[in-house]
C-alpha cells in the first residue's frame, strides 16, 4: 500500500494567514507559523507580499529549478497543505485564515443541498459548464460567504490590505501591470500586506503535464520575475507559497463500474483525487467492500463521512453549515496515480492534485528579505 501523506493542521496555509494577521495587529482565528512569526516580529516590515504560485510544490521546484535558482535559494522550509490539495481549499485558506470545514470552500466541484446541484465555485456555474447560475451573480459567495485579510486588515488592523487576482477583486492582466502596481504600493509611506495570485504554473501542469517542458519555462519566468521584482523593494518581506503540488495521472471510470454506479444517488463531486460518493441508503453497509472489488487499495483510501469528522480531515474548528452534505457518505483519496472521473468523456487533465501523495500535499515556504 502507498503511505498516504496526511494534511498537518499546526503547519499548513492557515498558519501563514494568522501570522499575517499578528503582525498587523489583527485578531487571530489559529496559532500563526513560528518561522514566520519570528521573522516578521523582529524586522517588523513596512510592507508584506504574500505571492501564491498556483501548483508550485516542492515536487515542481524541484523538477524544474536547480539548487541555485532564486527561489530554491530562498526556501526555509516545506510545509503542508490542507485537505484536499486543491485550488479552492486551499486558496481559500490562505486568504482567509480559516481551515477549510471552517469557511467552507471545499473543492472544486460541491454538492450543495439547498439547490440541489453539484456547483464549481469559483466559476460561479453547475459542474463541469461554463452555464452561471439563473437566479444569483454570484452564488457561491452568497452561499460561503467570507471576511478576506485584506479586509480585516483594513477593517481592524494597523496597515491596509490588497488584493490582486485575474477573476476578482484587483484584476491584473499580466506580471507587467502587477509590477507596475506593486512598486507603487510598496512605494507609499503606508504599512500594508499585499495578495498575489498567479494562476500558474497550474494551468501548464494541467494540461501538459508535471514534468513538461512547458511547466519548467514558466517556473523559471516566476522563477526570474521574482528576483527582479525584488531588487526593487526596501522594508519588504516577500512570502512565497503554493496551495498545492502536482501529479501525472490516470483516469478510473465510474462508468466502467455498473456494480458501483447503481449504488450511486448522483455522480461523484469535490475532485477527481478525493471523490465524494453519495450513496443510497440500502448500499452504505456494503459500499467500501464493493469499492475495492472494482479499485484497488494500492490506489484508494475510502472513508466515511463519521470517519472524516472524527480525523478532522478537512481542518479543526467549528464547520460551516452544508459541510455535511457536501462531504457525502464517503471520500475516496488517491494514493497512487489514479483519479476517479464519471466516463471517458468527462473533462479530464494530464497532471492534478488533492490526493494523499507527497507531490500533492508538501509545498514550499519561502521567504525574500528585500533590505
């Protein structure tokens, strides 16, 4: 059996946000990360980037960034990622300093029972399509609504906040722009904390690959902006993380599997490494045995919802309300390669993540000290 890596609670993206929130004097929801507590208590920065590489884990900067890169240079130390891996979870945690139970954005595609309908979130649309919903602009907010750290940071703290991403909030539309706007703020004589997204390298590892030739360029463009950027700053702690890692991998059909399907009240939901099955009342006893005839344990780890409560899997505190019915009857968690996705014809991607693999859940902390 592959050993599953487990997500670590007292040293994960949430950690990184709380100590954000210390040092502008901002009311903690968790224990910030010691490393990072340290180092901004003792030079006390005017100005603090928090840079997120979408899919840069340790695996990626290992793969495609020799040992005297910028970025390797500067790495601390790893850390680990929430559960799942994933963009949504794990974005979410960061920007918020919640785990995700807490504030509810639990992956890519949800079940959510009010309206009966699996919703990708972050696109605001039903599962899989591009359609939004008829009756909300923004649904997802309304349903799992958040306060952001740059809005308690300018709502309680000693500084101000910002924050920069392709979809909302502060649109950016290439590194140019987000140059440009962060050496004007980091220019002014105000304290303040900055969020960057960067929707890569993910969107290249997606489509070709975690060891593809097109994911190293890009890593190196980060790679090469980071250090540029950072000649240019004074009094400025650049943190640089990611949500997740990457994995090559091998899609699983439910479609091949009649004798699971028919167990099944509505298609798999969440991700395509860490699948949410809701079954039907008569199956629940017999489900994880009928599971590991058709999927292999070399694969998959199944557990039920009352196990995922009691292991606190998707992070301590109180859960938001929907939780339970957006983590079914059972996960099924990646171990190995293999992803479960409905038939041949899903949507499916050469590398992913929110699996129990290494690659998956360990993902960098770096800090750049700009003097």
């Amino acid at each position: 059996m592959n050993s599953p890596v487990f997500p670590d609670y007292t040293n994960c993206p949430a950690n990184v946000a709380n100590s954000i929130l210390k040092h502008f004097k901002c009311a903690q929801f968790h224990p910030g990360m010691p490393i990072l507590d340290e180092i901004l208590e003792r030079n006390n920065y005017k100005h603090v980037i928090l840079y997120l590489a979408d899919g840069l884990g340790c695996a990626q900067m290992e793969e495609h960034l020799d040992t005297e890169s910028f970025l390797r240079k500067h790495m601390v130390s790893t850390f680990s990622s929430v559960f799942p891996p994933t963009t949504t979870a794990s974005t979410t945690t960061y920007t918020t300093g919640l785990m995700p139970n807490e504030h509810g954005w639990l992956g890519w595609n949800m079940y959510i029972k009010e309206i009966d309908e699996i919703v990708t979130l972050f696109r605001n649309c039903i599962r899989d399509t591009f359609i939004p919903f008829s009756f909300s602009d923004d649904y997802a907010e309304e349903r799992y609504p958040n306060r952001y750290l740059h809005q308690i940071i300018n709502e309680t703290g000693d500084g101000k906040g910002y924050f920069y991403f392709p979809f909302k909030w502060t649109i950016y539309k290439d590194h140019q722009q987000l140059r440009n706007e962060v050496l004007e703020l980091c220019s002014k004589d105000e304290k303040n904390y900055l969020y960057l997204y960067d929707t890569q390298p993910d969107s290249i590892l997606h489509k070709d690959g975690a060891k593809s030739q097109t994911a190293k360029e890009k890593i190196i463009e980060i790679n090469q902006w980071l250090e540029s950027i950072s000649k240019e700053l004074k009094d400025t702690l650049i943190i640089v993380c990611a949500d997740h890692g990457h994995l090559d991998v091998t899609p699983v059909h439910v479609s091949d599997a009649p004798e699971i399907e028919k167990m099944m009240i509505r298609p798999t939901s969440l991700e395509p490494r860490a699948s949410v099955f809701h079954i039907k009342e008569e199956f629940k006893s017999s489900f994880k045995e009928e599971f590991f005839k058709v999927y292999s344990k070399e694969d998959f780890i199944v557990y039920s919802a009352e196990e995922v409560k009691n292991m606190q899997l998707f992070g301590t505190g109180e859960s938001r309300e929907g939780f339970d019915d957006s983590i079914g009857d059972f996960i099924a968690i990646a171990i190995s390669d293999k992803m479960i996705i409905d038939t041949p014809d899903s949507f499916k991607l050469k590398s992913h993540h929110a699996g129990f693999t290494s690659d998956e859940m360990e993902i960098p902390l770096i800090l750049i000290d700009c003097k």
